[in-house]
C-alpha cells in the first residue's frame, strides 16, 4: 500500500465530485468503490477487456489503466451518465434493438467504446467498426450484432444532426 | 396456429437495465460487515507440501484470519457433484498448477491480495502428468492414487463391429486430438457467502443453484433447508459455471467467522477454475461400395483434470452418443475420463460432443475425397430421416435433417464455382438433451392482473427470463411487459435439475406451461365459485373470463375472490424428463439438438494465412420463442466455435506441468476483427419438439461443429488435413510445406 494520498476534484456524468484518492488506485476502482457506479466493470484490469470503458474527456479508456491521481479536473462519462431525461441514447437504442445484449457484462464497455467513436467519427465503416471494438471482448454475441448496433446507432445520430440543421 | 406473443422478437427482459449499469452482478454485491477472501495458490504441477508459513500474513493490519489446509478439521470436508474429492483447501499436497492451498481473509480485497505474498510455502515437487499419453503412462503413480489414471471407463455398443469390418469395402482409422479450452466468460468468478439461521446464504453466479445447494449441504454436513443459494445474474458462463468452485470454501469461512465472506478472483484465477476436457480419439470408421457407413469404432480418451467435476458425466453422455448423426448399423465405443494434473475440467457448450464432432466430421471430408465424392453428397447418403433409429434403444430421429442439410448447403452457396486458395465445408453438429430431469415452476397471477414467474433456472444471457415471461404472458394472454421472471434463488424456487444442455426452453418452459394451465384452471373454479355456476360453464378468452353474462377480470376474479386489493392466484406446474428403467444414461434424450454449420475460407498459400469470409447455420429448433435472442445464440455461439477451431488452447509446459497461458494477453479469443466478412442463418421451425410450442433446445448447437466445418473448407482449398485443432496460420504453414515436400517426392 502507498502511503500518497491526493485530493482531486473531478466530473462524473455531469456531476462534480471531490475524493481523496491514492497513487496506486485506478479510475475504475474510484467510479465502483468510491462513487458507487457499478456499471463500469472490472474483469481483466490489464487493458485487454475493455469492460472498463468510459470517456475520459470524450475520449474512450480503459478505465482500469488511469490511475486516479491523474484525472484532477477532468470530466468523465460512465454508462449511468448515457441516457438523460429525453431517453436513451441511440446506442443504447441500436444494442437492444439489434439483439446486442446477452450476458450485458461488457456491454456497458462495448457501448462507452463505441461512443467515443462516434464523437470521432460519426460515419464509420464496418472495418473501423470493428477496429474501434478490438479491445471489447464478448463472449457471447459473436460481434456482428453489435457492429449492426453501431452501423445503425451511427445512422440515427447523424439523421438527427441533420434534422437538426 | 399463430401467437400474439411467442415467436416475436420481445424485449429481452431486464434488457434496460444492462444498457445503463442498473443490472447487478455478484462482482457488484455487499454486505455490511462483508470479509475478503483471496486464495494462495500452488505454483507446482503436484507437490508434497511440506510447510506453510503464515506468521508474517497474521500480523498485517486488516488481516482477520489465515486458514490452511491443516486448519481445517479432518476429514477434510470436500465436495463434488459426481465424486466428493475436491477438498476445501489442498490437503498435505497439490494437484495442479493453481490449486488453492491458503485462504487469507481480510478487511478488504487490496488488503487481502497482498497478504498472500507474505505465506511462505515449503513443497516437495512430484512428476507430474498433463497430456492423456502421460497420465497412461504406469511409470508416473496415478494422480489421485488407485491403480490408474483412468477414473471412468464408460462402453457402449451396438452390432458386430469385427464382423462389419471384415464386410466393409473402405476402413479409414485416424486420431483426432481436441485441446483444453477456457470458458473465458467476461464476468469473473466470486461468490458470497453470509451465515443466516444457523446455515449459510450463497450469492453466486451459478447455473445449478439446487445442485449447488446440495454439494455445500453435504460437504458441510448441513441439511438442505438450511443453505440457500440465491443465484445471480451471470456474466456469461458455457457450462463453466454451472458445479461449485470457491463457493465451499466461503460458506465454510463465514460459517467459521461468523460473517459474510466474498471470494472474488481476478480473471487469471479463472483459468485455475473451469475447462473443457482436452480430447485423443481414435476412431475408425467403415464404408461399403456405395459410401454407406457400415461401422464405427470410437475410443476417446478424454483428459479430465486433478478432480472430477462434472467430467466423467461429460465423457460418458458424449461417449454414448460418439456414433455421431449417421445411420452406423455396428458400432463399439469406449469413452474414458482419465485423471492428470491440470485444471479440472467440467461442461463447456456442447458437453463433450464437440471433440467428436471433429473426428467424426474430418473423416467424413477425408472418406468423401476417397470416393471422389461430393462432401455434401456423402453426408446426404448416411443421415437419416425422421423418425429412423440413431441409438437403439432411445429416440428416433426427431426432425428432418435433411431439410436443415439442404438448407445450409444453399445459405453457403453449395456448387458455386470457387476462386484458387477458397474452399467450403459443412458440418454437422449433433448432441443430446438431459436424460432424466425435472423443473418446477410456480406462478403467480396478481391481484392487479399482473404476474410473476419463480424457476430456479439461471439467466445468463441465453435469455431464458424472457422466454418464460413470453410463455406466461401467451398462456395466460397478459401484457408481455407486466410478466417479471424472478430466478435462481432456492429459497423461493422449486426445484429444478440445471441450466444446462440447451435444455431450460423446453423443461422450464414446460414447467412454466402447466404453471399457467394451472392458474387458468383455477381461474375457472374461483369464477364458477363466484358466479355459483358450473366450472364447465365458465369461458376464459383472451384474459377476459365469462361467467354466463358476466365478464370479469384477472384482477376482478382475484378481488372478487378474496377482497380489495388482496390474494393471487398460485400454479404449479412440473416437467419429467423419460426414465426408462435401465437406459444407461438414466433415461431417453428429450430431444436431439442438431445443426448445421458451414464455413467458407480463403487460405494464402505463402503464408498459411487463412481468411474466414462466411459462416453459416442451419438449426432444427421446432419453434421460435423469441427470433432476435435465438439468433444471437447462433452468431454467438459460431463465433465461439470459431474461437475453438482457429485459435484458443490452453497450454501447459510439458517439463513443470505449469500453465503458460493463463491470461487474457497470451490466451486469444475472438474479437471483432476475427469474424467472418458473412454471415447466415436459418432456423428451421417444424413444431416437432417437445417443449413449448413445439420447440427443441438450441444455444448449444453453434458452437458444436465449426472445428470441422473451417476445418473442412482449408483441406478443400488446399488438400491438407489437419487432426488436431486448433487450426493456426502456423500449422497451416508447416502442414502445406509438408504436402508440397511429398509431392515433390512422388
């Protein structure tokens, strides 16, 4: 156990938090054991799962691998941060609608992933579909659901965008 | 007949809640005043153990207690669902690499984890065995001592198979080798244990809890009543986590320290937890003139592991039905569960099917070249027809597949022209359901019309939640959305025999059936009670009840029965599986689950690199419950055949008999740039089965034959034939310099 603890101050879904945290924990395990938000999940915390996912400003992470201290003053989405008193979010809309879901252990992670994604690009390919959740594993649905999930999700925001103009 | 709700593509249940981190998981669960357990485990193969040093780890803050083996009371209390031989903590040796021989028990996990790294062990290694030539090897004493490593032996038969052989026109004999396999559900292992009326309450992820219940009763010596095993939402299992692993050791812990206790391990610790068992079979198969088989004779050694598990079960129903899909008018097979010192090994989709599947399937490609004939052609002359014998002495062929072989042909393009370096194959997946097994189901119609389904079958992302709410709310025609499914807690579920074998649609679903024929029935004599009529009298339609001229509700009948806002109405309803006095596997199959899948490949020949660019399914299931869910157990179940044929293997070094790939970096499952460019599927829906609706299990089905089905499509591209799985660019490689060395030879 190190002895270094830090007070930081940072965004979760739209929400300030300030926690003491210290060097050697991870920003997975402050968002479950700290802040209660078990929807981020913990499997392999090496980076090769991708259960972990969230956006750290807007880019999506391993959570398992930010190391707590670092994210001071950073704003972080987690999956309870994804739907807002208008609905779910497209994605979330595409997983159910595409069958995406089954165990749902990675799915919060599989979502987050393809969120910052589509903040990136919002008109990918199936080849940068699928390059973009290489470092999702599911174990369950053989993937293509999933890519159709993003394809579709894809689709519907910039539907959206456009009506929006 | 059509279906208001059955059928069609409902919201998989509690589906919301996993697309926004609502849903719990074990991993997810505390309870106040909750201890963390963590497991020191052997770093040798088999060892003595000489000592172990806990005097440093009692002294760390947050430490509550250190228990060892030599802690525990003797006997050693140990557990097991087919054979008692797993002991709470290694008792004076270990058996594999992995083993638990400490438990250290602390204030919270970090604090746990890094107490272990204080026990000092002191082991005396033994030579160990990790491959079925060396657990037969009588040099090596027998892992769990006896006079062999073979724990069960298992023969089966039918015909004269040394009289077909003299008769037969072609004999083929080969070894087919299938390797260890990791479930690698995403989800970890852990589970929770908290003393309650001086017994125990088990959180776990299981797939068996009232199996469960009974290992921990009768390891600890407990009565049923008094351990409760409330089973929790899975994070994927495949059969991994269907039989007890950590959670003995965690009733006993809180037991002992009179406070809940949760196991949780890391992911590399699941490799020390569960696998399917590596298979060597050799099989021999006969053929007369015309291509018909005349006889097969199978011996598959299946290398089980340092304990049973659910193992020998395993090898002796996948033993029984080795023949395979084909009409084998002789046939003799001995399947054997051989101890050695690896990981035990338990169920994995497909219970011990596939590593057949792969020879059988291979040698049929392998015969089909012999007779210059089509692949498809050849299996088309030897599979039978509904209603013909596969196995004496059980049911006959139950669907026509035929029309599932003819289907999957076209989804794949059977006769089109191909490109150098492309190649097809299909293959056959065959398996039984459970002989012999029961599920209740209780079901409860509310006073406000609405209703709740209690099984004890688990939700692991099959979707069974959804399919039982669909069968209630289709029987009892309620809303599919004010049906909820409440699961997997022996406390307040009947009994139910597993999550397991493809089995829940057709034995719980069933259970669920009669439940609502119950209610309904019941339904009636309280309306008939209420309107002073004949029961014979009473309608009920559509959720409406018509008792003469009067109409009433659910929720009127229920009310009106029993006052405002009072009452429900309670059904019951049970599924028995065949028992047939002296079947040797306790009873007739319920159903033959039988699929067909087909892979397309392009392999480059400089570099042994092979392309998967489509793979196809074609599944005998009956009916469709729910068309969006069943066709994400086909996908999902191919592409984790896929994994089995091109690239997962766990391996152990042959010198130290320790595990080398026990982790997500160095194990490979598919990700998403590994699938297919295509993908296809049909499911064949005859209503023939005996579940609900005339449905058949499925899920298990995909996952079964894509060893031979891309194994087929490389040896149709290139000529080579390769006999153990899994299926690498490497192998290729080498394999494909092979052939062009005997080529230029010849």
């Amino acid at each position: 156990m190190l002895e270094y603890e830090k007070n930081i101050r940072f965004k979760v879904n739209n929400r300030e938090y300030a926690v003491a945290v210290s060097a050697d924990e991870s920003l997975a395990f402050v968002l479950r054991e700290k802040l209660g938000l078990t929807g981020t999940k913990i499997t392999c915390e090496k980076g090769e799962c991708g259960a972990c996912t969230v956006l750290l400003d807007g880019r999506a992470v391993d959570s398992c691998l930010v190391l707590a201290p670092d994210i001071d003053g950073c704003e972080v989405l987690t999956i309870e941060g994804l739907a807002d008193d208008k609905g779910l979010d497209a994605l979330q809309e595409a997983f159910i609608e595409e069958g995406a879901v089954q165990c749902g252990f990675c799915t919060p992670g599989m979502i987050m992933s393809a969120k910052g994604l589509l903040l990136e690009n919002p008109d990918p390919s199936e080849g940068q579909i699928k390059k973009a959740l290489e470092g999702n594993l599911c174990r369950c649905t053989g993937y293509y659901s999933i890519v159709r999930a993003v394809r579709s999700a894809a689709k519907t925001i910039r539907e959206q965008a456009s009506e929006a103009k | 007949m059509s279906h208001k709700v059955i059928g069609k593509s409902e919201l998989r249940a509690r589906v919301i809640d996993k697309v926004t981190g609502v849903q719990k998981y074990a991993h997810d669960r505390k309870i106040h005043g909750m201890l963390y357990a963590k497991l020191l485990r052997s770093e040798h193969a088999r060892a003595k153990i000489l000592s172990i040093d806990v005097s440093e780890t009692l002294k760390l803050y947050g430490v509550v207690a250190v228990v060892r083996g030599e802690d525990i009371e003797k006997p050693m209390p140990r557990f097991g669902s087919v054979a008692q031989d797993q002991p709470l903590l290694a008792d004076g040796e270990v058996k594999y690499h992995g083993e638990p021989v400490a438990a250290v028990v602390a204030q919270t996990y970090e604090i746990a984890e890094a107490a272990l790294k204080t026990i000092k062990v002191e082991y005396a290694p033994q030579p160990s065995v990790c491959t079925v030539e060396e657990a037969l090897n009588q040099d090596i004493p027998p892992v769990n001592g006896g006079e062999s490593n073979v724990f069960r032996q298992f023969d089966f038969g039918w015909g004269d198979v040394e009289e077909a052989e003299k008769q037969s026109h072609y004999v083929l004999r080969d070894t087919y080798c299938y390797p260890m396999i990791f479930h690698f559900p995403i989800e970890n292992y852990s589970c929770l244990a908290a003393p309650e009326d001086g017994g125990v309450v088990l959180y776990s992820p299981i797939q068996h809890p009232h199996l469960l219940r009974r290992v921990v009763a009768d390891c600890l010596k407990l009565p049923f009543s008094k351990v409760r095993v409330i089973g929790e939402e899975i994070g994927g299992a495949f059969g991994g986590k269907g039989y007890a692993k950590a959670e003995p050791l965690a009733a006993y812990l809180a037991l002992k320290l009179r406070t809940p206790v949760k196991i949780a391990m890391d992911m590399d610790e699941g490799f020390f937890m569960a696998r399917r068992l590596a298979a060597r079979v050799d099989i021999t198969t006969g053929f007369d003139e015309n291509a018909h088989i005349t006889f097969q004779n199978i011996i598959a050694d299946y290398l089980i592991g340092a304990y049973a598990d659910a193992a020998p079960r395993v090898v002796q129903k996948a033993g029984y039905l080795s023949g395979g899909p084909y009409r084998t008018p002789h046939a003799k097979m001995i399947a054997r569960a051989i101890h050695s010192n690896t990981v035990s090994s338990t169920a994995f989709r497909g219970f011990g099917m596939p590593q057949l599947v792969w020879a059988f399937e291979q040698q049929m490609n392998q015969a089909a070249l012999h007779f210059g004939m089509d692949t498809l052609e050849i299996r088309r002359r030897n599979l039978p027809y509904k209603g013909e014998t596969l196995v004496p002495g059980d049911i006959p062929v139950d669907g026509d597949w035929h029309e599932v072989l003819d289907k999957a042909a076209k989804l794949l393009d059977w006769g089109k022209k191909q490109k150098p370096g492309q190649g097809k194959s299909l293959a056959v997946g065959i398996k039984t359901g459970i002989p012999n097994s029961t599920s209740n189901a209780i079901v409860k119609l509310h006073s406000d019309g609405s209703v709740t389904v209690n099984a004890a079958t688990a939700e692991m992302g099959q979707g069974a939640r959804t399919v039982f709410a669909q069968i209630a709310a289709e029987k009892l025609c309620v809303p599919y959305q004010l049906v909820s499914v409440i699961l997997s807690d022996t406390g307040a579920a009947p009994y139910d025999t597993s999550t397991a074998g493809s089995r829940s649609t057709v034995s719980m679903g069933t259970a669920v059936e009669k439940a609502c024929e119950d209610v309904l029935l019941q339904v009636k004599e309280l309306a008939a009670d209420l309107a002073g009529m004949d029961i014979e009298s009473i309608e009920v339609n559509e959720g409406v009840i018509r008792a003469g001229e009067r109409e009433m509700t659910y929720s009127q009948l229920v009310q009106g029965t029993y006052g405002p806002n009072q009452g429900d109405i309670v059904g019951r309803g049970q599924f028995r599986g065949d028992n047939t006095k002296g079947h040797l596997l306790g009873g007739m199959a319920d159903f033959y689950e039988f699929i067909i899948v087909g892979a397309a490949v392009t392999v480059d020949e400089k570099t042994g690199k092979i392309d998967v660019d489509k793979l196809v399914s074609a599944s005998d299931i009956g009916k469709v419950m729910n068309h969006l869910q069943a066709k994400g157990q086909e996908e999902g179940g191919m592409i984790m055949g896929l994994g089995q044929a091109m690239m997962e293997c766990m391996r152990y070094d042959p010198a130290t008999g320790r595990l080398l790939n026990g982790n997500p970096l160095d194990y490979c499952v598919p990700t998403a740039m590994d699938i297919s460019d295509e993908v296809a599927g049909v499911l064949i829906e005859n209503a023939d089965g005996p579940g609900p609706f005339g449905s058949k299990g499925m899920g298990e089905g995909p996952a079964i034959p894509v060893g031979p089905a891309v194994g087929g499509a490389v040896f149709d591209a290139t000529g080579v034939m390769l006999r153990e799985l899994p299926i690498t660019s490497e192998k290729l490689f080498f394999a494909l310099k092979d052939r062009d060395k005997n080529k230029s030879v010849s």
